[in-house]
C-alpha cells in the first residue's frame, strides 16, 4: 500500500494537485510551519523534499527527529511521517498529521513545489 502511495504520489505532482495542497498546506500545516524561510513554532518547509530529515541549522528539533538524521524527506519520509508522526518519529512535538491518504499526497506534490 504504501510503495503504491508513494508511486501515486510521485507521477501524480502536477500542477492541479499542488495547487489543492497548497490549500491543504495552509488548512493544516501553516498554523506552524512556513515555506517562505523564516520559522514560527515549527521547522520552515521551504526545500524540505530533498533534504536531510532534522538538518536546518537555525532550529531545535526534538531528540525524536535528531533520531533520525542521516535520512531524507522523500516522498516515501514525508508520507510515513504525515500518516503519523509520532509513529514515525516516537516523542516528536509535531501530533497533527494528515490521515487521508490524497490529502498526504496532494500536500507532498505541494512540497515538492516550494523551494
């Protein structure tokens, strides 16, 4: 299931489903995090696709993230992570993810936008 999602979410980034992620993104993740560089509560997501999981110089990320350094958000990362955070990563202080299986979809296509 989760090799599938990641699949679908690979050859499905066009340029619709990042527009709804965007929307998705504003609904669910902005209250914390931004993609525009600067950090509210939550690490920034700017360039997050591609980069090593806990490795922004300029933020405390929690010793559950710190775990898990030497990875790379990927789409097969960010939707684990997404699904549940505190499975992926035990005693992160992110405890809101995105259940919904499009809308983790739609919200990584968006990411994967934002540079």
């Amino acid at each position: 299931m989760r090799i599938a999602l990641a699949l679908f979410i690979a050859l499905a980034a066009t340029p619709a489903l990042a527009a709804t992620g965007q929307d998705l993104f504003n609904d669910k993740c902005a209250e914390c995090h931004t993609v525009d560089g600067t950090s509210l509560t939550a690490p920034t997501l700017k360039g997050v696709f591609g980069r090593k999981i806990a490795s922004l110089p300029d933020y405390q990320y929690s010793p559950a993230l710190k775990a898990k350094q030497g990875g790379i958000w990927t789409a097969a990362t960010l939707d684990t992570y997404l699904f549940n955070p505190r499975g992926f990563a035990p005693g992160t202080e992110m405890f809101v993810g995105a259940p919904d299986p499009k809308e983790r979809g739609a919200i990584i296509a968006y990411l994967k936008t934002v540079k």
